[in-house]
C-alpha cells in the first residue's frame, strides 16, 4: 500500500468518526426533545442533560478531534501525557 493511499484511508475513517460523533450528537439532542415533549416518559433532567451533551458531541467534539489529529501530522504533541510528554518529561527536555 503506498503512503497516498495510507492517507487516503486514514483520513477516510477520521471522516467518518466526526460525522459519527455529529450523528450521536443530533440523536441525543433528539431523544431529549422527545422526553420534553413527554414522548418517553423520563423526567426533564434527564432531556437537558441528553440535550447538553449531545450539542457538545454534535459541536465541540469533532473540532477537538479535528485538533488532535492535525497536531498529529504536524508532529507537535497534542495532549499532555501523551507519549511524547513522557519522553520528555513534563518541562519539555529530554
């Protein structure tokens, strides 16, 4: 396999975990609006906490990702405690 298609493949799946999280996202904020319009039968905490985390899912989560992963190919460190914070130590040296 060479490395366009690696990428190809690579960002492929990436587009497809973001529109997954985006999907999730509307279907929670879905089940809340139902549960607030009594469809479900659960008590309304419950709609806006599905509500809540499902516009982040929907908003938030995929930039975040979007993030890591370019960091990622520019080769810098993402997130602290990732593997190259521990070769390093956490000051930054070697």
């Amino acid at each position: 396999m060479s490395r366009s298609t690696t990428d190809e493949a690579t960002w492929r799946q990436r587009f497809m975990v973001i529109n997954a999280m985006r999907t999730g996202g509307v279907l929670m904020v879905l089940f809340g609006i139902a549960i607030l319009n009594g469809l479900l039968g659960l008590p309304p905490i419950v709609a806006y906490v599905l509500i809540g985390l499902g516009l982040v899912e929907t908003f938030v989560t995929p930039q975040i990702l979007s993030r890591i992963w370019s960091s990622r190919e520019r080769g810098e460190n993402s997130m602290p405690g990732s593997d190259a914070d521990v070769d390093r130590g956490h000051d930054g040296r070697r």
